[in-house]
C-alpha cells in the first residue's frame, strides 16, 4: 500500500489504464476524468478497458491511446466458459502492456472491476475501499476518498482523481460521432422531409421491467399521438434492438404512423441525436449521450437519484415521481415540451 513513509510518486507514471466496465451512459460520464488524466499527463499512454457493449460509447475519444473491450459472461449467446477466455486473453494483453497506474474509476466499490484492476498487474491501483468487503481489499493500494452523497456521478468519478493531483477544473462529457454517421443521418433528414421549418423530437422508447425502468406502452402512444397532433415539431421513434417487440406494440396503436429511426448502432444514435432539437426518454444511455452532443432532454427517472445522474449540462428537464416512472403522466411530459419550445400555436 502507497503510504507516507512511501508516497506515490506520480511524476514517474508514464501509463495509465482506467478501468469502467458498466454501462454506456456511465462510459461516457468518464470521459471528463480521461480528459483530466490527459492534460495532466499529456505524454502519458492512456488505455481504457471497457465492457464490449459499450465500446461504441468510447471510440474515437482523442485523449486515449488505446481501448480494450472484454464480453461480459452474462452478455455472452454461447458458453460462459469462452466468454471468460476471451476476458482472460484481454487481461494477458493488458500485462504484456505494462501499466504503471490502474484506476477503477466507478464511484463505488465493484468485485468485478476491482478484480480487473488489480489483474492489470500495475504495481499502483487506485479505487474505492471496499468497506462492504474487505477480503477484496488486496484490488487496490490507493485507496480514493469518499465522495458525499447526491454528488453527481461526474464529480465522483472526478474526485477520484484527487488523490493522484489531477486538476479536475473542467467537466464537459464527450461522445465522438464519425463522418460516416452524419452523413448518413442528414440523407435521412432530407428523405424524410424533416427539420424544414419544424423542430425534430426524438422519443426513444425503452424498458427493463426487471430493474423497474419501464413507462407503459399506453403513455408513449398518448404521448406519441399528442405531440403528432402539434403543428411545430416532427416526432421520430427510436429505440435499442431489445426493444423493437415494445416499439412495434406502440407503433401499431399511434394514429398516425411516425418517422422511424433506426439505429444500427450506438454511434448511428448519437449522430441522430445530435441532429434533433429535443430528446424524451427515460433515464439511461441515450439521455446521458444526447447530453454530451448539447441536445436538450426531458428524461423520466425511476428510483435512480437524479441528483446523482442527471443529464449532465443545462436545458434538460427532469420528471421524476416516486420510484415507478409510471407515476410520471403523460400531461407531466406535454406540460415539460411547452416549457422547453413554449405553448404550442
């Protein structure tokens, strides 16, 4: 463990992995803490290791110098057992790769991350103390210090950085949306007639009943059929491939049919995204990447803190009643739409 009789001598850290393997929207609230770490150590080798999934969120971010992605067991359609080969094979690459820091930059304590950050083989690995369980102490030798509650989860992964001096003055997310992508979504715009002298709304339609992350398939149709009846926006739906038997329900019950927008991928979604005036969603990825492309958002939350999650910037509504994203109506989100664009003509 680093302590006073043997401090950290950050001057001879020369590479550097951050290790995040939850989900997309939590990748991309990391990269102010990547950026940090950059102009701190601008000559350092950065890497980040990511679950696969998530990947897209981070690719193409100009402060790192190489991503490695690993597929989580209970992601994989085959067998677990060459899922965790192929982690073990990214692990071995990391080691030959030889880091002299790993930081599990989660704001909280994770078995899993802690396991890859100590696996790295840095000989310093900063993190959370695993107060909860302490036989994973061994994970970490630098141990970060304690962010307070309903501190956003920029901040926490910020403040992790503190304990190396990384100056942590700047907090603007960042997601990366190639050439390619953009072009494509303009060729979409123009074929389907949008943004000619009418705002773009995106509703993204989404749902995991198991985590209680989930608004009826009655309140998009009401909501999809109120803001179609506007005369100053284009509504388009979109939504994740887990959610098309969701999507069709809906689709199949609005009045009038919608613009669709397929998303073949995470970086397809943010360039749309990027393109429209206003995201409605629930809490969740796409809120967190319409965020960092300064995309205003009206984001219906479950029992997930805002304070601790929030669409990171300003122009952004939050709804939240309860923990059942049901008890948000639709009249709640109509009523935050006229806030966002005024009464409607």
């Amino acid at each position: 463990m680093v302590t006073s009789e043997n401090p950290l001598d950050v001057d001879k850290i020369k590479r550097i992995l951050i290790v995040r393997n939850d989900n997309i929207g939590d990748v991309v609230l990391t990269t102010p803490a990547i950026e940090a770490l950059r102009k701190h150590y601008p000559d350092a080798y950065i890497a980040i290791l990511v679950a696969e999934y998530a990947r897209e969120s981070i690719d193409g971010n100009p402060h790192l110098d190489k991503i490695y992605s690993y597929q989580k067991a209970k992601h994989s359609d085959g067998s677990k057992l060459i899922s965790w080969w192929r982690q073990y094979k990214v692990i071995r690459e990391i080691r030959k790769d030889k880091f002299d820091l790993a930081i599990g930059i989660r704001s909280i304590f994770s078995p899993s991350q802690g396991w890859l950050v100590f696996a790295s083989g840095a000989p310093l690995r900063l993190g959370h103390y695993p107060k909860k369980r302490r036989h994973f102490s061994f994970c970490y030798n630098i141990y970060a210090n304690e962010t307070p509650d309903k501190t956003h989860e920029i901040i926490r992964s910020l403040d992790i950085l503190r304990k190396i001096n990384v100056d942590i003055e700047k907090k603007d997310i960042f997601f990366f949306v190639p050439e390619e992508e953009k072009k494509r979504v303009r060729e979409f715009l123009e074929r389907n007639n949008l943004k000619k002298g009418k705002r773009l709304v995106c509703l993204h339609i989404s749902g995991r009943i198991e985590e209680g992350r989930w608004w009826d398939p009655v309140n998009y149709i009401s909501l999809s059929d109120s803001l179609m009846e506007r005369g100053d926006i284009d509504l388009a739906l979109n939504w994740s491939p887990k959610d098309a038997a969701l999507s069709e329900e809906v689709i199949s019950k609005i009045k009038s049919r919608p613009v669709v927008f397929e998303s073949k991928g995470i970086k397809s979604l943010g360039a749309f995204l990027r393109e429209c005036d206003l995201l409605i969603t629930l809490q969740g990825g796409a809120m967190h990447i319409a965020a960092a492309l300064k995309t205003p958002t009206i984001a219906i939350f479950d029992k997930t803190d805002p304070d601790v999650w929030h669409p990171w910037g300003e122009d952004h509504i939050v709804l939240k009643r309860g923990n059942n994203p049901n008890l948000v109506t639709v009249k709640d989100v109509i009523d935050a739409v006229n806030k966002m664009f005024g009464e409607k003509p």
